[in-house]
C-alpha cells in the first residue's frame, strides 16, 4: 500500500510524488483549507495534498492513506469544525477534477454531498455543498454510458 498523510506546497514536486501512486479520482476540497483528496477504484484514499497553509495545519499530521473516503471526508470536517475553520451556513465546495471510469462520478458527488452534510450536523453546523466536476471527468463519464448529472445550486 502507498503510504502517505499530507503531502503539501512545500513539497516542490507533487506530480513525481504521485507518479507512482495508483489512483483513479481526484477530489479538490475547499473549505478554507484546501486540499485534494486521491482515491483508488475502491474509494479509498491514496494521499491528502495539502494545498495551503491552512490546510497544512488541520491535517499535515495526519494519516489518511488507506481510509475510506466517508471516514476521511467524516474526520476532515471534523477537524475542521474543531479548528474553527468551518462556520455556519458555509459552503463546502467539492469539484471532481479527475476520475477514470472505474468510478462513477455522480455517484461518488451524491455520497459525497450526504458524508459532509452529515458530518457537519453531527458537529451542529449546517453547511452547504457546492458539487462540480471538470468537463473531461464529465464527457469521459458520459462517453462510458455513466449517469454524469451537473449539481443545480
């Protein structure tokens, strides 16, 4: 197993990092830490990329490598809420910037839409999710005969 916590911007070479990691999905997360999420075919995290200092502070020190993708999303907002990072009627933005067909998009965006809603009721924080996806994940999906649905806001 690839075995990485949180691989931030102070690491000058993600890409090499990465380039041997076995991924299908790539989930970029803004809370106000931001950071993507790298998962395999079985929705399992790869890696955590810190992509600010904020989010190397909520979660630089933690593991996530191996976690399934509800547990990660679970603790991320966690951590988030205890952190103060996330507030009331905030808006969770969580854009699928790369997924192969081994998964399908809408679906991992809906289970992804109740995890952190979820999560942040548990945490008595009403948030909004803002779910989107690129346009190749949207026309790779598409052309694979998967459901691929663009979120209304």
């Amino acid at each position: 197993m690839f075995t990485l916590s949180c691989i931030g911007m102070f690491y000058h070479d993600v890409a090499a990092l990465l380039k041997n990691a076995k991924y299908v999905a790539v989930i970029h997360v803004k809370i106000n830490p931001e950071f993507n999420i790298y998962l395999d075919k079985d929705e399992n995290v790869v890696a955590l990329e810190c992509l600010n200092a904020d989010a190397k502070d909520a979660y630089g020190k933690k593991s996530f490598a191996g976690k399934s993708l509800d547990e990660t999303l679970q603790t991320v907002v966690s951590i988030a809420a205890e952190k103060g990072y996330m507030k009331e009627d905030q808006t969770v933005a969580l854009t699928i910037t790369e997924c192969t067909t081994d998964l399908n998009a809408t679906e991992l965006q809906t289970k992804m839409d109740s995890v952190v809603t979820e999560a942040a009721k548990e945490q008595d924080i009403t948030v909004t999710t803002a779910m989107d996806m690129s346009e190749e994940v949207r026309m790779a999906q598409k052309e694979a005969g998967l459901s691929c649905v663009r979120w209304q806001f």
